[in-house]
C-alpha cells in the first residue's frame, strides 16, 4: 500500500503515519518528553522518504495529507500542548501562536516566488552543442540551493520554534521558545529576501519570443541538411542514443531534434547540435527550410508535427530491426521512404501488406553494429560464455513476447547445471518488470540463481588455483576501473556546467577533444570490466554499462527472443539460440520469423540447448554456421560497401530529391503568377 523501496522506506514510511496520531496523543495526555519524542521521529521520516523521493510522500497530497498540512498540524499540536500544559494565559503562548502564523502565512510569497522563478526560467527549447549565448542573453541561475527542494528546506525551518518552545516548556524558561520563534522568523524573512534579486528582469531569461528568434538565427546560419527527430519517454532514451554515432559520421550538416525535455539529460554524449522543441506550436514555426531529410526513430504521435513540412524528405529509420509486428507498423506509409537493414525487412513489409509499397524501402544495413566483432569459431576462454538476453514482456500477455515468463528459469538452470561448465551471463531488457509483476518476479528469481550459482562457483575448490592466478589481475583491473570512473566523471562535471536547464543549454557547447576521449575512456573501461572478474565467473548485466555490442563480443553464443537482439547478433556469426515461448512449432516458428531461421529453437523446456552449447565448444559440431552466414546477409546486407557509407549514400540521394522536388515547386509558382500587365478580366465584364 505504501508503495516504497526497500525496507528502510518500508519502516519509515511506518514512523510516520504511527507518529502523528502520537503526536497527538502526547499533547492531550499532555506529556513533554513523550511529545518531543514522537515529533521528533515524525520530523526524522519525513525527511528520509522526501529525500529517496518515495512514492509514499508524493501521493500524501492526494489524500490532503501534504508537505503543507503535516507541518501546519504538528505546529497546531504544538499549541494544543502548551495550552494543556497550563500556559494558555502566558505571552509565550499568543507570540508563538503570533509567530507561527506569521510563518505559515510567508510561504505563500515564497512559494510563489520559487514558482516565478522557475517559470521565468524556464527556455522554450533546451539545447546541447549549440552556442546559444551567442544569440539569447543567458543570465546565471540562482543558487541550486535555494531551489532545490525549496517548500521543504522552508518548512523546516519551523524546528527551531518547535525545539525552543519544548525546551521553554520542560525547562521553565520562556527565553528559549522566544529564541527559537524568533530564529525561525527571521530565516524565514531571509530566505524570501534572498529570492528576491532573482526575480529582476535582468536576471531572467528573455521572452519566449525572443529566444525562438535567435534559435531561427542559429539555424539561419548553420543550414543543417539531415535531422534525426525523436520524441518518447524517459526510458527510451536508448532509442536515440543508438543514433547518435551515425549521426556524428553522416555526410552534410546533422542535427538531433528532440521533443521531451526529460530525454536530453538521457542523451549520451555526443558532439552533434542537439535542439529539443517541447511546444508543438514552437516547432512548427522553426525555420526548418535548409533540411531535406528527417529521419525518425519511432513511431509516435508528436512525428506529425514534423510530417507536415513538406521540403524535406521523411523516413522511417526505427531502432531495431526484428519480426515483432511493431517493426511493420502500417503508419510506417506516412514516411517518404523506410530505410532497412537488408532485404528481409523489405520482404516482411510486403509479407503484412500494410500498404508500404516495395520502392519505397531503402536498404541501408546497420550501421551501430560496427563494434560488433566477428567470431574466429572458438571460445575465447577455456570456458565457453553463453549470453542470455531476454527482452521485455511488452505491453499485451502474449507468450511470444518474451522467454522470462515460461522458459527463463528453465533456461538458465540447464546452462548452470550444463555437464561441460560454461560461464552464463544474463542481461535483461531495460523494461523488463516494468509492466508485469509475473515478468518482474522471475526475473528476480533468475537473478539470484545467477547470483546464487556464481558464489557457489567462488567457493568451489576447482576453479580456486584460477582464482588465485588472476587474483593481480583483476586488483589492477579493478583499479583501472575506478581511475576511468574518476575521470569519466571529471569529463562529466566539465561538460555540464550550470546550474538550472538554461543555464545548461548556454554553456553546453561541442567539445571534440572531451568527446574523443569520452570514447576511449568508455572503451578502456569495457576493457577493464571484463578483466576484473574471471572468465568462469556468471554475471548478472542490468545496467547501461556495459553496453549490449559489448556482451556480443565477451561471449560465445546466446540465448534470446524474437527482438532486434537477435538480429544483431547475427552480426556475430555466433551460434544462438531462441525460444518459442507461444509453442508454435519449429516450422511455423521459422516461417513467421526470419532471424530464427539459423537458430536452435528452444521449447519452453530448454531441452534444446545441449545442440547450442555443442556449437559453442567445438566449431566441429556447429551445423548452423553456413545458414548463419547467408542469414546474416539477408537480414543486415552486405559487408560491402560499409553500413556507413550505404546509410550515407541513401541521405545524399534522398536529399537530392528533396533538393529537386523543391526546385520544381519553386518554378511552377513562378509559373503560376500572372503575367505583368495582363489584363484576365472576361470580356463584357
């Protein structure tokens, strides 16, 4: 019900629903000590969910139970205790009444104030890599602190009057209430005079109005030529950040247009101008006229607002390329063109005859798999590594969405129980759990059989004279790690200087240098990852880092599901693995989904994963590996020309017949108008 965490939320989240009726109890009775007990922990947990942001303390205003209103009652409190303790008739008790309303009745002006100040603060587009100052007067942000978690840091103050009138009470000295009501009113005074140079014009951003121009200008002066437009959630920010390095190496002048202003903080580094439009009415008067091709990442309701424009040519890029039906989605003919992979995306949009047509579709291969290496057709280690990669359970309860639900556990018992030992890796999708609590409760038990099975291993006497052996090994591994980490963060700090949303798009400008060695920074921490632990050792991958191409290239096959995962990894040329959780069958399972046509089929059971782990260890045994050639081609196009240049050569001719069909319209306007001094009016009229 509580909706927490953990167990430490759990428990405070129980401190303080306990704690009031407490309180409350403590003034009637009246008893000083029980009071300043009770008050106490009601103080200490709130604070505590506030600061893991619970869910709890969110939804308390729902229920008219806010930040507001749990101070206002304990100070009531506060007063019903001093008029039960007999000091009803005392001054102290009308000035703390006095002062308590005085303090209550500030947080409107302060509220309304941080209110202000946001608003005014607030840019009508965010950027990244753009030099704004250059065309918006940008003035420095407040100070983070006196925004940050402002009506709580204000409301808190009221402890010094709560503390100096208990100890009044249990002293017998009225000075300390007068004290501590007397502190508590004047940080309260303090902390709305501090807000007040803020809210000069000169230290807000200009009109909307005015910050729209100057991002005309800067497009006015930068022309850029391809744009990659995105818009979703938080939590598929990964669909645009799989872009970014293609976008970097694409031919002409790219931008990044986002919709979202919560993705931008998800953005990976990149040095590509990054412009990101909330307003729909904003974007639509963005002189957008030196783009000719837009390229989208999904499919979503806001790709409209840019759909309209029409000098530029529109198309369909996704971010993954699988048989899920969402890959032929029949909005997809409202691009000009969908790019794929290789022909087997073209077959599977005239296989769902959802109306885009054959010569509208553009094979251009893949160009994020470039990191992916190779298989030379053995194990890189003693022990074979067997990559399992289950994705998400979806939005609907179909059995085909993902293996986790009937086969995950199955799956990864046969790989840590195999007879010749292999070593398991399991990253889940990013959404796994996030819809089904089914999904999200395997994937905790799969988690801890891991979990459990890779300390069972540690304490094995077989694998300790290894153990032993690497032991330097992965020390110094472990210590680069932390130097990379250090550093990544320096990089970090430096390129997110500022200290609110505008602040951030003034001074986030393109760095090359930063960037470079971001890169080699991020590839030497990879490198230093896989060497900190043994090459025997199971692992359970649920974060970023490292990054899915990276597990590709650790491990020498995998188990998956009907996802872009298989796809890419075909790119491998490693033996894989995928199961059919809805039992279709293997035939019809092939018939429906192309990348499994080289794969192991699994049922549920997993009883097929001994042909998988038999490829793994000796290429002698691996009877896919031709059908796995001629897939890869299929699915992902040819080594040659490069993904790169096919993806490049596409933007160039695309843009070109952006280029010509505007030329067009221009000379049949100028046709159109009417002859000077021509006279059309008819005859007799």
């Amino acid at each position: 019900m509580a909706r927490v965490g953990s167990g430490s939320e759990l428990a405070a989240a129980l401190l303080l629903m306990l704690g009031f009726p407490c309180v409350m109890l403590a003034a009637i009775i009246p008893n000083l000590w029980f009071f300043g007990a009770a008050v106490a922990v009601t103080y200490l947990s709130d604070r505590f969910l506030h600061q893991r942001s619970s869910y709890l303390v969110n939804r308390l205003a729902k229920v008219r139970a806010g930040l507001s209103i749990r101070f206002l009652v304990r100070q009531l409190l506060l007063v019903l205790l001093m008029a039960r303790m007999g000091l009803a008739d005392d001054a102290v008790f009308y000035v703390t009444v006095a002062c308590l309303l005085g303090f209550y009745g500030l947080q409107a002006p302060h509220g309304a104030m941080v209110t202000l100040l946001r608003l005014r603060r607030r840019l009508p587009v965010v950027t990244r890599n753009i030099d704004l100052k250059k065309y918006v007067r940008i003035p420095d942000a407040p100070p983070k602190g006196l925004l940050d978690r402002s009506a709580e840091k204000m409301l808190h103050l009221d402890v010094f009057a709560v503390v100096g009138v208990i100890l009044a009470i249990g002293l017998k000295q009225n000075i300390f209430a007068y004290a501590g009501l007397a502190l508590t009113s004047v940080l309260a005074l303090g902390y709305v005079a501090a807000l007040l140079p803020y809210l000069r014009p000169s230290r807000l951003v200009p009109p909307a109005e005015k910050v729209l121009k100057g991002i005309d200008t800067w497009l006015g002066e930068y022309r850029p030529t391809v744009m990659l437009y995105f818009s979703g959630s938080r939590d598929s920010a990964y669909q645009v950040n799989m872009w970014l390095e293609t976008m970097a190496k694409v031919e002409g002048r790219p931008v990044i247009l986002l919709r979202e202003r919560n993705i931008v903080p998800q953005l990976a580094s990149t040095s590509v101008p990054v412009l990101c439009v909330p307003g729909g009415v904003h974007l639509m008067n963005l002189d957008l006229s030196s783009v000719r091709v837009a390229l989208y990442a999904a499919n979503v309701g806001k790709n409209i607002h840019l759909l309209r424009v029409p000098t530029m040519k529109h198309v369909f890029i996704g971010h993954g390329d699988s048989d899920k039906l969402a890959s032929v989605n029949p909005f997809s003919k409202a691009y000009d063109e969908v790019w794929t992979a290789g022909r087997a995306g073209r077959d599977r949009y005239a296989l769902a005859d959802v109306g885009v047509r054959s010569e509208d579709i553009v094979e251009v291969g893949r160009p994020q798999l470039a990191p992916i290496r190779t298989w030379t057709g053995a194990p890189a280690n003693p022990v074979p590594t067997v990559l399992y990669a289950p994705t998400w359970e979806g939005w609907d309860d179909n059995p085909g969405n993902t293996s986790l639900l009937l086969a995950g556990e199955n799956i990864v018992k046969r790989l840590l129980n195999a007879q010749k030992p292999v070593r398991l890796i399991y990253k889940p999708h990013p959404f796994t759990g996030t819809r089904s609590p089914k999904a999200k409760a395997v994937h905790q038990r799969v988690t801890a059989l891991v979990e459990q099975a890779a300390a069972a291993r540690a304490a094995d006497p077989r694998w300790a004279e290894e153990a032993a052996s690497h032991a330097a090994g992965q020390a110094e591994a472990r210590a680069e790690l932390q130097r990379i980490e250090a550093r990544l963060a320096e990089l970090a700090g430096t390129s997110r200087v500022g200290g609110d949303e505008a602040e951030l798009s003034r001074e986030s400008v393109a760095d090359p240098a930063r960037e470079a060695e971001t890169a080699q920074l991020k590839d030497d921490w990879n490198a230093a990852y896989w060497r900190s632990f043994g090459w025997w050792e199971h692992k359970v991958i649920t974060g970023p880092e490292p990054r899915l191409y990276d597990c590709f290239n650790e491990s020498d096959g995998m188990v998956s599901d009907i996802s872009s995962v298989v796809s890419d990894f075909i790119a491998s040329g490693k033996p894989y693995a995928v199961t059919d959780s809805a039992g279709l069958g293997e035939a019809e399972f092939k018939r429906q989904n192309t990348a499994v046509r080289a794969a192991v089929i699994l049922s549920n059971s997993a009883a097929e994963l001994d042909e998988l782990l038999e490829a793994v260890a000796d290429r002698a045994a691996d009877t896919r590996a031709e059908a796995r050639h001629e897939l890869k081609e299929y699915l992902l196009g040819p080594d040659e020309p490069t993904s790169m240049e096919q993806f490049s050569a596409a933007v160039q001719t695309l843009a070109a017949t952006a280029e010509a069909r505007n030329a067009g319209v221009a000379q049949r306007l100028a046709e159109a108008e009417p002859t000077p001094g021509f006279d059309d009016t008819p005859v007799g009229g």
